[in-house]
C-alpha cells in the first residue's frame, strides 16, 4: 500500500540562499542576516547544515574514495579506511581485498581454511580450496570432501563402492579419526598438548607427551573405569619417579624421528573419556568374539552405529562389514 506525501505548501515562501530553507518573505531578510552570519553548508556538497565553528561541523567528513558520509572526525576517518580502504590478504594468502565485509564473506564461504565437519568422515576439518571436478562444485564439495568422498571400497554384502574408514587416531585407547596434527591424534587427544608458542622442532610437545605419560605412571588419571596399561589407575601399580622415568624412555625415544616425518604414526597409550573406554571395550569384545573374522575398525563402527548393543553389531557386521579373508579392492 503507498502512503502518499502531502507537498509542502511553498505559497509565500522563499529559498534561503545559504541553508536553502523555505521561509516565508516577510521574514527572509531577518533569516538570512542571522543564517549568514551562524550557518554554513557542508563544504563537501551533501546539503547538511552545520553551525559555524562547531564542533559537529569539524567533526563531520566525506570519503574521497566512495560515498560514505562520516560524524567521528579524524578518528572515524582512520577507522573507516582501515575497515574498507586499506588492502587485506586472507590467511589462505588466496584472497586480497580492502573490504573487512568482502574478507569476512569469503571466510564463510569459499575460503580453503574454513573449518567443516566432513561428510564422509564427519572430522572437523579445513575445506580445501575448491575441487576442479565440475561434478563436485555442483554438490559444493572443496578439496577434503571431494577426497574423502572418492575413498571406496568394494561393498562384500551388494558388490558395490562404500567408503572406506578413516584412519584411526594415534593414540591406542582412542577410537577417533585422527586429524591433522603432529602426532596424528583426533581433536579431543590432540587438545591437551595444544600450545600457541612456535616449536619448530617438536621439542616442546615431547616434553610435554612425556611429562603425561610420566604422570599417568606414577599418580594415574584417578578414573576406576580406567583401562590404559601404562596408567596406574588401572594396573593398581603406581611406579615411583626414577622407575616411571627408566620406563618412559623407549616409548619415546622413536617419538622425535616420528614427528619429524611428513605422515606420523606413532605409539602412544593416553587416558581417554569413560564412553570412548566403554566402546573400545566391546569392540574388542566383538572383535574376539568374530575370532578375527573383522578388523577392530569395523567392530567400532558397528558398536557406534548400533548404540553400543552387542548383537545387533553383530548382525552389522555380517551385513556391511568386509572381513579379513576376503579381497578388498579400493579404486
């Protein structure tokens, strides 16, 4: 519905010279004896009036490089250029712009470093930059999921493609994908020896791992449903420190050359969560039962994907699982 304007009645009525007020004849000459000598127009032509001397006048300003029209004076000046007018590069290196707006869309959209939760391996992870498969930019898939999404194998129950399972996290009491990190270890594992400082050389973080394991063999994690064999909540056996230390040192002496290859894999026993325990429990329970029959990373998935209920993994198992004696073939 438009709403109409009445026209302002301009019967007997001037234009000031100097604000451009429509005032009425009779008193024209009086407004613009005072308007001239109080009042000036905005120097930069928006028609805005301001008295002369004043402080909103100094403080008022335009943007020579678009149509922004700003009250804060130098300071809201500075700010506005810096926020539109000065060049920013994403931290992808990919993406230049002046814009803080511009940046920000391209952070939650195509940048490569977005965080997304995978799909196919549901990892939090960074999207990648855009696949080039034609296929995948119409589903919206970026560099990981174009990836993980290709990983298959032959389906032993219909002889068709199913995805193969991620790689399990590098700590052995886990049963997480790994994530990206220097040892290999999901996010939950990771998180712990997580530092801001720069450690070039990894010498930081293995102290760090071997300041936990020491820990976990000395005072344990104090958690009764505890079942890591290296912690004493679990073995009742605490060590005292210069035992602890003899032990500690050839599970971590390989660690260095580990960390310093481009895809690490190494050995370590940490304390995990009482539902990350519970699981790997019957998984393993699942795995003796098959008599080897399936890998442990299927019995996992099949204990996950059916509520932690041993016989309907089972019967997962038999359906969607391939086991060990026959050909798996990946494409």
């Amino acid at each position: 519905m438009e709403v109409e304007v009445e026209e302002e009645d301009l019967t007997g009525k001037e234009q000031c010279k100097n604000c451009h007020a429509w005032v009425l004849q009779r008193t024209l000459v009086l407004h613009e004896g005072f308007c001239l000598r109080n009042n000036i127009l905005c120097p930069w032509g928006c028609g805005k009036v301001f008295k002369k001397d004043s402080q909103e006048l100094e403080d008022h300003w335009h943007c020579d490089q678009c149509d922004y029209i700003g009250e804060g004076g130098k300071e809201g000046r500075e700010k506005h250029l810096a926020y539109f007018h000065t060049p920013k590069t994403c931290s992808c290196t990919h993406f230049t712009t002046d814009s803080y707006e511009a940046l920000s869309v391209h952070k939650r959209t195509t940048c490569p470093e977005k965080l997304i939760t995978c799909r196919f391996c549901h990892i939090l992870c960074a999207q990648g930059p855009m696949s080039l498969d034609p296929r995948d930019r119409l589903l919206g898939l970026h560099a990981h999921e174009s990836y993980c999404g290709s990983r298959t194998i032959t389906c032993q129950k219909f002889k068709r493609q199913q995805q193969t399972l991620p790689p399990a996290c590098c700590n052995r009491n886990c049963i997480r994908p790994r994530t990206k990190n220097r040892l290999s270890f999901c996010q939950y594992c990771f998180g712990p020896f997580w530092i801001t400082e720069d450690d070039p050389k990894n010498a930081k973080l293995i102290q760090r791992v071997a300041r936990k394991l020491h820990s976990q063999l000395t005072t344990g994690c104090g958690n009764a449903w505890c079942r890591n064999k290296i912690c004493a909540s679990f073995t009742n056996d605490p060590k005292d420190a210069t035992t602890a230390a003899s032990l500690l040192i050839p599970m971590i002496k390989g660690l260095p050359r580990e960390l310093a290859s481009s895809n690490p894999n190494p050995e370590l026993y940490l304390c995990v969560d009482e539902t990350t325990t519970r699981k790997k429990f019957l998984a393993e329970l699942l795995e003796s039962e098959s008599e080897g029959k399936y890998e442990l990373g299927w019995c996992i998935k099949a204990i996950e994907t059916e509520n932690e209920d041993l016989d309907r993994a089972k019967s997962w198992l038999n359906q969607n699982a391939p086991t060990k004696t026959r050909n798996t073939h990946f494409i």
